[in-house]
C-alpha cells in the first residue's frame, strides 16, 4: 500500500529546508537571531558582535527555533515548529558562502557580505552553524523528537520546490476550482478551501475560517516528478 504521506524524517526535514529562524536559545536565554538551515538541515546564524555567541564558547548549549508558515490571502499560518538542539561551532570558511546564501534566501542582511569579506575577524559577524543533537517537532497534530542520526540522514521531499510553486498558483489563481473539486470529493459544501501542503504523496487541503480542518487526499502512486504531480493534483481540481 503506497503512502499516503511522506514518511517523518522527511516531513520534518522539508518543514525545516523551507523554515527561517525565528529564536535562538542560549543558556536558557532567549534572543532574536538571523538564520536559516543549509542544506544539510543544520541551523545556520548570523551572529553580530554584541551578540550572545558571538564570544563562541565551545561548551554552549543552544537551540534554535525553526518557524516555517503558509501564507493564505494577507495571512500567515504557521506549518510547524521545529526546535534544533545542540551545539554550536563556527562555519568553516570553505562553507561559508552556502551558509550566507541560505540566511539571505530569509533575511537580506548587510552582515552577511563584511561576515564574509571579513571572515573571523574579531569585530566582524560571524557565520556559525549547530552541531546537532537532536530535534523536537511540532506539525499539524504530531509531535515528537528526532535524534540526530534520524534528521541528518533524511532528505527533503524532491519534489518540494515544484510542489511549494504549484501550491502557490493553485491558491493564487485557480481558487473556485478547488473548492468545487474538493466540495465533489467530500459530497458536501465546502467553503474557504486552500491548498496547504503539497507533495509526491498526496495533497493536504484547509477547510474553513473559525475551525479550520486539515484533510488529506493521497495520490494512488507517489508521483516522480513535477508533471506527475501536475497531472494527480488535476484529479482534485477537475472531479466531475
């Protein structure tokens, strides 16, 4: 029996691949903070002097929250919150370059070109990444922790940035047919239907305003590219 959601490592690391972060904890002090995962999943901060872990101490607790949203319409919804725990270590130069490129894809910063430029100067921001121990999930109505070997060996869906593209246009511009095909499906009313997430395994729509519900409708095979997934997203927009 094919899946009919992407297995949970996966889920998670693709939740995180699309997420900007949102807190850093230090010591159990809470802070702002600029940063992103690279592509590996591992957090990665932009870190100013002033800062708490500018003065990188090596036996630093740290966890970095993780917030990844959906836009509907004017409104931002939160996908899921993942919390990395570990420690954290500075970016290798050689690695440097990637780790900017993921923070600005969140937040354009002037700090990350002199980071770069001025590479581990002691006045300069520094580029630091988490050394990961494990990672706590909150998604939809499952929770739970990862270790670190179950994280770091997942992938994100192949598929996600297609899917997160589709998604967009489908929610941008082919609304009514939605909620008709989803209305079909169900055989009842349906009203405020959006596209929520989108995969190779399925589609998860959202249905109303005052109490939202999630349902999911899972593809009969997984789909193996962006056309497949196309064409099976089709079945929920044309039901006749």
């Amino acid at each position: 029996m094919p899946l009919a959601a992407p297995p949970l490592p996966e889920r998670v690391r693709t939740l995180a691949a699309t997420s900007r972060a949102a807190q850093l904890i230090v010591d159990g002090t809470r802070c702002p903070v600029s940063g992103a995962v690279d592509s590996r999943g591992r957090p990665v901060l932009l870190v100013r002097p002033g800062e708490p872990l500018h003065g990188l101490r090596g036996d630093a607790v740290v966890s970095v929250n993780l917030s990844a949203m959906r836009r509907l319409g004017e409104v931002d919804y939160p996908r899921g919150l993942i919390e990395v725990q570990g420690w954290a270590e500075a970016v290798p130069e050689r690695d440097a370059r990637e780790a900017a490129v993921a923070i600005s894809a969140h937040a354009a910063d002037e700090g990350l070109f002199e980071a770069l430029e001025r590479y581990g100067a002691p006045d300069a921001p520094h580029l630091l990444r988490l050394d990961v121990g494990q990672v706590v999930y909150l998604t939809g109505e499952e929770s739970g922790v990862l270790d670190a070997d179950e994280y770091l060996e997942a992938a994100p869906d192949p598929l996600a940035e297609v899917a997160e593209q589709v998604l967009a246009h489908v929610n941008g511009s082919h609304r009514p047919q939605l909620t008709a095909g989803v209305g079909r499906l169900l055989g009842l009313p349906a009203e405020s239907v959006w596209l929520w997430e989108l995969d190779r395994y399925g589609a998860t729509v959202r249905l109303g305003d005052e109490d939202p519900a999630l349902v999911r409708f899972p593809w009969p095979v997984p789909a193996g590219s962006g056309l497949c997934l196309e064409t099976a997203l089709r079945a929920i927009l044309c039901t006749c």
